[in-house]
C-alpha cells in the first residue's frame, strides 16, 4: 500500500475549529511536522479538508 507524508506548512489560527481538529486527528502537533500515513479514503478526506494548510507527498 502507498503511502503519505503529510507536512503542516501554515498556521491553524484563524481557521475554523473543525480544522484544527483534523490536524490533530492527522497526528500533527507543530508546524513543519510531518507523519506518515497509509493512503486511505479516509486519511485523504482529511487531508482534503485542510489542503490549504499541509503538503502531501506520495512515497512509493
């Protein structure tokens, strides 16, 4: 299975709680920190609701 590095690049602040909530949930606790994740639906719906605010990269 794929998987997803996920780095939080810009602040939270400013945006709805709902969003801070998932950068949580996606194991982000400070800026520039990256996680890995497998490529799942779930995991990409989370990362679609805060697209503005991480970048994603593909690992093979």
């Amino acid at each position: 299975m794929a998987k997803l590095r996920v780095t939080w690049v810009k602040s939270g602040i400013g945006y709805a709680q709902v969003q801070k909530k998932t950068l949580k949930a996606l194991g982000l606790n400070r800026l520039n920190q990256s996680v890995t994740h497998d490529d799942s639906p779930s995991v990409r719906g989370m990362i679609n609701k805060v697209q503005h605010l991480v970048k994603v990269e593909e690992k093979g």
